[in-house]
C-alpha cells in the first residue's frame, strides 16, 4: 500500500500533529493531578467511594466503545448495514437488571474486587476460578486493543507498528499508575468526549463535501438500503436471526453487569447508590446512540465514496472495511487538525478500554490473588505500593500480548481470538446467577456445573473452527474412490489450501440433493434476495471509449471514478454528476459494456420461504434450505473453486467424494461438530453452568442459613 503511506506522511500536517500532543499531554497532567489524592488502596481501587455518578457513567461509556468498535463499526455499516446494531439493542434490558438486582448488592457488601462474592457462595476455588479466567481474559484483551490501535495508527502515518505499541502502552500504564482508578475515570471522561467529536466532524465533513449535504446523504443511503436492521425472525440458533442476536446480548450483557471488575468497581465508586444507578444506565442507555453514531460514520463515508469525484488509487479496492475510516482521514478531505483530531479519538477509544481493564486487573490481582495468598497483614500503604508495581508489570504484559499479536496472521488471529473469547467466558456469568438466585445451590454442584459448562464451551468453539484441506493424503485415498487420474492431478493444485464451504449451487445440491437442485434451483434463486450487481470502470474501459473517439475532456473526468463500484443505477447517475448529462446519453451504453461486471450476491433471507410455499416449493424443501440462511455466497470457498479446476460436471460427479477425504481441520470428528451460530455459545456456556450446577447441587445438602446470609438476592439483607 505504498501509495496511501506516501499520502499518511504528507497530509498528516502540523495541525494534526498539535492536535495529537495536546492529547497526549492533557491526559497525562490529568493522571499528575489525580496522583494526590491517592492516599491508600480504597482510593486506588474505588475513587475513596466518592466519585461523582456522571463521570463514574461517562467513564463505562467510553470503556465500552474501544477501538475495535470505532474502526469495526464504520467499516461494517460501509460494507453492508445496520444489522450489526441489533445485539447492542439488548443493552437496556440487561441495564435494567443490572440496575434492579447488582449495583445496590455490590455496594452495601463492600466488596473491592467481583469475585470476593464467588468465594462468599462457594468457597476458595469459585473465587480463584473467577478471577483467574477474568485475568487470563483481561491480558488477552488488552493486547488486541493495542494491537488493533497500532494497526490503524500505522495505516494512518506509517509509523512502525512496534513503536507504536511501545509508546501507547507506556502511555496508558502511565498515568494508570499514578492515579489509580480516579485517574481513569477523569481520563476517560475527556476520551469519551473526543470519541464522540471525531465522530461527529467525521460526518460533518462529508456533509459538507458531499453535493446536496445531509439530505443527499440520507436520500441516497436509504436508497440502497444502508439504513436496514435486517435480521431474521425465525427461531434457528444455527443462523443470524434476530433471537441469537437478542439471547447473545441480553446474556452476554448480563454477565457484564453482574461479573464484571471494571463495572463492578465503579458500582463501588460513586458516593451514593443513586449515583451508581445513574452510572449504569449512562452506559446502558448511551452505547446505543454512540454505536449508532458509528455506524453512520461508515454509512456517511460510502455515500462519500460513492457519489463524490475524487481519484483514488489503485489500491483503494483492496482496502478492508475497516480502513475505509482511516483512510479516509488521510484524504485531502479532511482539514489540517482534524485529521489530528479523529487519531486522538482512535487512540481515546482505545486508550479508555485499556486503562479501565489495566486497573481493574491490577485489582483483582492485588485482591484476589497477592494479599489471599502470597503477602497477608501488611500495612495499607505496602498494598498501595504493590498495586501500583502489579500495574506496571500488567502493562508490560500487555506490550508483549500486542506484540506476539502482530507475529499472527490475520485469519490466525481472528481464530485464535474467537477461541480465546469463547473459552476465557468460562461461564462466569451462569456461575453468579446460579448462587444470587437460587438458595438451593452448592459449591459441589456449581463445581459440577462448571466442568460440564467448559466442556459445552470447547465443544462449541472447536465446531467453529473447521476448515477443509486437500492433503497428500485425499490425494492418495480419490483413484480408490473412483476419482479419475485427471481430475486428481487438478486437485493438486490447491492441495494445502484452507477453504470455507459456502457456494449457492453447490450447497443447494449439497441440501436438496441433485434431483431436489435440478427440480427447484430456478425458484429458489428467483425468490432469494439478490445483493445488487456492480459495475467497475477500469483502464480498458477508457482504452475501448478512446477508440472509440470519446472526447478526452470526458476520459479525463471519467478516470476520478475509476475503479469504484457502482449499482447500474447509481453510475448512470455518478455520470450524469462526472461528464454531464449530454456525455452521459452517447457514452453510457459504452461505458456499460466495457466496464468490469462483479457479479450479484445471493442470499436465502426469511421472506424467500413465502414466496417458495407461494410457488408450491414441498416443504421438507424449505426446511432444508432454512439451514442456509441468510449465509452470502462467494467465490473463494472449497466448492466454487472445485468447479473451477474440474468443471461442473467433474464437481457434480466428485465433489462429495473428495469432501469426504478431504482434511477436516477441527479437533473433533465430523459428526460431533455442531452447527450452532458462534453467537450462541457464550448463552449455552452460561445456561449450561446455570442448569446443570442447579440440578447437581440436589445431591449434595443445601447450605446452611449462616453460609447464605447476604449471599443470595433472597437473604441480601439478612
């Protein structure tokens, strides 16, 4: 991407540059002056219980938008739509419990750290458990924050990802350890802001470069659809439907409110119990239009991309979704400053997750772990000093977790992530809502509860985790298969390779078999919802309108659009802007023809089963084709490129063969993969620790009224 770091290096100006080192050096005289008023671990850890509510609230806000969502959401919003906001809607509810039942529970049982109340419930090893799977989480998420920061910063100037990590890590461990928790509220209430002010320039700005302003922006967006929320209502835990989103956030959140250090510290911060409420319900209520201002920000910036003349280079098409947003504040769109600006709310969102999980760890650690364990009966000021050591050696810990991060490759990463994930959930949230609600469960059967939960845990994970390979050894087992010679000897050229299974035809043939494929192929293609086709001018497209003596005053405008993708509809209307009207009329049959056709998407959506009953489609058929849905069919998978290398006929006859002596690379065997959505699996985690800790605590006594006072929502006040 030479020609973007090029573009990073002299547009981000002095302007930006002033802009960033304000930043830096604001937060660090904040993390100064909150220094002293540390004056032992209650103010390290909890604010001296005394914090303000509005700012303990604005701080769990900017925690809750890192850096991946002020990247990852513009990018998904650019790519598609909103749907993505669907899982965040579920936030209020869990608020509304977390409100109801959590924050006044934590508050008056004056617990400093969230797992105090495991070992309360269930002896020794649920407070170890908990908090060891907290760490092991919290070190892993922190270095992909900073990884995922340094990423962004490095497309934006070019600076070596290394020394960026270095500098935003020690940055951050900075004024963390000088202040403590106060030093992280205060910072991220001014990061807060900033996030919230580079998205909105972010918009400004297109409003102001994109002809017609804000009403053209919302005209052309909801035009084509960017706007939707379009989810399933079937209930399938095997698809994206509206209910794996809904069960996914509603628990996912819940565990959140009622487990989590970061949130359970600042329940413990404000001075009253109607602060800490208010606290929650800023998060609770103010994520959604955060995420959803986001969200805009990617939908802004492809209208920009969309209807705006301007030259991008040859690489713009191969930029991910997610560098669209830095990209484009590198562009000479953006003013000097603000530019600055918008890389000081990258850094604020990442910035506001790290310190808050950097604290917090040091927290449990100090807590948990140090003063349980290891060092007992010190004075308070020893467990300040060591708590601020514990943090410095977390940020450490962090540097190095971000840095083996960028030895991965992205597709190892992202697997390795969705694992890590998965499994560090370790169905803490099931556990706390075994023993809060239920006065029958023991430590036995929650011990019971949480094996089984792990096992379902890894199940789930490792079912997610497939791929198929062709090896030396598929090769080898085909010509016994009764695969000829030939078609062996194409297969030989992806062998090695790792592909995903997710082609209509093929799949449709793989569902309904080759009688159900040839009947109702045509009517299922018909009545699924075609993702619009694009049209791509390209440098032969302008060598084909030269020849045909095209006017190169209209060659000249046509290359500021090239090799952008437009709708049939949307480039007839870009032309009209481009060349003019009159161009337009004579050239755009021409145009049409020469330019680069990227094919339609197809999707089976829930309104295409009506339509397929509608066409008298048997309904076994339809049944089969729910285990499909709404999946985007590509090229790059292990069936399109079958067709490929042998031919439709050669696919049609081998393809199940080979699939079968394929390499399946999941540690389980075939049979035992579960097709569940990866949305679910921290709701079945949980719900699996809930029920079976419960059904397995009746064969062991229920505990004493000693063991349950102020241990359960039903004895809190005993």
């Amino acid at each position: 991407m030479a020609n973007e770091t090029q573009s990073a290096v002299t547009i981000f100006g002095l302007g930006d540059i002033i802009a960033i080192i304000a930043y830096f050096i604001g937060i660090i005289l904040l993390g100064v002056w909150t220094t002293k008023k540390i004056k032992k671990t209650d103010d390290y850890f909890v604010g001296g219980r005394s914090m303000p509510g509005w700012a303990v609230g604005l701080s769990l806000l900017g925690t809750a938008i890192s850096s991946v969502t002020f990247l990852a959401y513009p990018g998904s919003a650019y790519e598609g739509n909103w749907s993505r906001l669907v899982q965040g809607l579920m936030l209020p509810v869990a608020a509304l419990i977390g409100i109801t039942f959590f924050v006044v529970y934590y508050r008056r049982s004056l617990f400093v750290s969230a797992y105090q109340y495991f070992e309360k419930r269930f002896g020794s090893w649920g407070r170890s458990y908990a908090s060891l799977i907290y760490l092991l989480g919290q070190i892993f998420r922190m270095g992909t924050v900073l990884f995922l920061l340094a990423t962004a910063i490095k497309v934006m100037t070019n600076w070596d990802i290394l020394v960026i990590i270095i500098i935003v890590g020690i940055l951050v461990t900075i004024y963390t350890v000088l202040g403590g928790i106060e030093a992280v509220i205060w910072t991220d209430v001014v990061q807060t802001i900033v996030l919230i002010l580079g998205g909105i320039a972010t918009i400004g700005i297109v409003f102001y470069r994109v002809e017609g302003g804000m009403f053209e922006v919302f005209r052309f967006a909801a035009n084509n659809g960017k706007f939707d929320l379009t989810t399933s209502w079937d209930f399938d835990l095997t698809l994206a439907t509206f209910w794996v989103f809904a069960f996914s956030g509603i628990i996912g959140n819940i565990q959140e409110f009622s487990t989590d250090q970061i949130k359970i510290q600042r329940y413990a911060a404000p001075s009253t119990d109607k602060g800490a409420k208010r606290a929650a319900w800023t998060v609770g209520l103010g994520c959604i239009p955060v995420w959803t201002l986001f969200m805009f920000v990617g939908t802004c910036l492809w209208v920009y991309y969309q209807v705006t003349p301007e030259p991008l280079g040859a690489e713009f098409e191969r930029l991910k979704p997610d560098q669209i947003f830095p990209y484009f504040i590198l562009s000479p769109a953006f003013p000097s400053g603000f530019g600055g600006l918008v890389l000081a709310a990258v850094m604020a969102a990442a910035m506001s997750t790290i310190d808050s999980s950097l604290n917090a760890s040091a927290t449990v650690i100090s807590v948990d772990w140090f003063k349980r364990f290891f060092v007992k009966d010190r004075s308070d000021e020893y467990y300040l000093k060591s708590a601020r050591i514990i943090t410095i050696i977390m940020g450490v810990l962090m540097i190095f977790s971000a840095f083996l991060l960028t030895k991965l490759q992205m597709k190892t990463f992202l697997d390795l992530g969705f694992f890590l994930g998965a499994v560090f959930a370790g169905g803490i949230g099931g556990l706390f809502l075994l023993g809060f609600f239920f006065k029958r469960a023991n430590g036995q059967g929650a011990i019971v509860g949480v094996v089984v939960g792990v096992i379902v845990i890894l199940w789930l994970t490792f079912s997610h985790l497939a791929h198929y390979v062709i090896t030396d050894e598929t090769l080898a087992k085909l010509p016994d298969a009764g695969v000829k010679s030939e078609v062996v000897e194409k297969l030989q050229t992806i062998e090695g390779k790792r592909f995903e299974l997710n082609d209509l035809a093929a799949m449709l043939r793989v569902r309904l078999g080759e009688d159900g494929l040839q009947s109702y192929k045509e009517s299922i293609i018909e009545n699924a919802e075609h993702i619009p086709a694009r049209y791509v001018i390209t440098d032969s497209t302008l060598a084909v309108l030269s020849a045909d003596s095209v006017q190169g005053s209209v060659l000249e405008k046509l290359k500021t659009i090239q090799r952008r993708r437009f709708t049939k509809e949307d480039l007839i209307g870009v032309l009209n802007k481009t060349i003019g009207a009159d161009a337009t009329r004579l050239c755009q049959d021409r145009i049409i023809q020469n330019s680069i056709f990227r094919p339609a998407f197809l999707v089976i959506s829930g309104t295409t089963f009506g339509k397929l009953a509608a066409a008298e489609v048997p309904s076994e058929i339809i049944d089969q084709l729910r285990t499909i849905e709404d999946v985007r069919y590509k090229e790059v998978n292990l069936i399109a490129r079958l067709k490929k290398r042998l031919g439709e006929k050669d696919a049609a006859q081998y393809t199940e063969t080979i699939l079968k002596n394929a390499k399946h690379s999941n540690l389980l065997p075939q049979s035992l993969v579960s097709s569940t959505h990866p949305f679910i699996i921290n709701v079945f985690g949980n719900l699996t620790v809930l029920f079976i800790g419960l059904l397995a605590s009746l064969f062991w006594p229920a505990p004493t009224e000693t063991q349950l006072k102020r241990a359960t929502w039903w004895t809190r006040n005993k």
